[in-house]
C-alpha cells in the first residue's frame, strides 16, 4: 500500500516515484503511467503536473542537478581550506554521483527527451555548471580573462565527465582498478 500524499505533495510523490522507475528500469521504464501507478494516483495525475513525459523528465533532471550541485559543494567544502585539490575532491564526487545515481546522471546530461528551455531545468543545470566554474577559479593560483576560465572550467568538466560516462558504459580498462585509475586521471586537474 502507498503512503497517502497530501494536497500539495502530490508533484514531489511523482517525481520521487518517477526516479526510483528510472533507476530501477532505466528511461525505457519510465513513463507517464508507471509514474502514476508506482505514486498510487490516477494515470492523468503526472498530465496536470508536468504536461507530458518531456515535462516529468526534465523536472527528474532538474531534481538531479541541484542534488548533484550539492553533491559537489558539499565534497568541495570538506576538502578543507588547506587541502591543495578541492576540485580534485569536486572531480571524485562528479563521478560518485554518477556511480550512484548512473540513470538520473544519463537523463541530465544525454536527456534528448529534456525540455532545455523549462526554468527549474535551465536554472538547476546553469547553477551546477556555476559551482565547477567557480571551483576551477578558485584552483587557479592568479585571476584568468572569461576565455581561459571558461575554457579551464571545461577541459575539467570534460575530463570527469568523460570518466564517468565511461564508466557507467562499461568502457574503461578492467586491468586497473577503477579507484586507482580515477585518482591518477584526477590528478591532472591540478591548474598550478
């Protein structure tokens, strides 16, 4: 039997049972429907929430990246102020997260099916793109015009990114083990 929602709770209810389908049954799984059924309310509930599955699946990932950004300043902020790799900490929770969470990462970041234009969407990815640009700034020893920075904080995003989409593939070298290969490519976003 479902817990019961209460007026107002019922868009959370959906989103909550609308990830635990996608984790369980990857985005194949997931649709309107099955949502509804796993949240216990009508089929038309997720319709007037969220318009269409495009709409369910862009608030999903809305929800994946303000965990994700607090997933990343919280790993950042217990680096310590001493701690000479924050963005090394930052980098190994990119790819924790992913580990984790490889369903909601895939949705976030591959989500063709994704409304790029919804607020909570736009907002939520523009502020976890802000966090990794500032701690990219803040690992650069002097102050680097828009260009170099953006481009710093793209080459490391492009580097943890590109580990962790390996990873959930299945693509990365079995001889190594993963940890070890992880802490050897995160050594390379040392900006100093």
């Amino acid at each position: 039997m479902k817990p019961p929602y209460h007026h107002g709770a019922l868009a959370p209810a959906l989103l909550a049972a609308a990830e635990a389908l996608l984790e369980r049954d990857g985005i194949t799984g997931l649709t309107l429907r099955a949502a509804a059924r796993v949240a216990g309310v009508s089929h038309a509930a997720p319709t007037h929430h969220f318009g269409d599955l495009t709409g369910l699946l862009s608030e999903l990932a809305a929800v994946g990246y303000r965990r994700f950004r607090e997933h990343l300043l919280t790993a950042m902020a217990q680096s310590g102020p001493d701690d000479p790799a924050p963005l090394v900490a930052m980098g190994a929770a990119y790819v924790e997260f992913a580990r984790a969470h490889p369903n909601l990462f895939l949705l976030m970041f591959r989500g063709d099916r994704l409304d790029h234009e919804r607020p909570a969407l736009r907002d939520a990815a523009q502020q976890a793109f802000a966090a990794l640009r500032a701690a990219v700034a803040d690992a650069s020893e002097q102050p680097r015009p828009d260009l170099d920075g953006l481009a710093n904080a793209m080459a490391a995003w492009s580097l943890v990114h590109g580990f962790a989409v390996l990873m959930i593939d299945g693509r990365l070298p079995r001889e190594v083990p993963m940890d070890a290969l992880l802490s050897a490519v995160l050594a390379r976003l040392a900006l100093r």
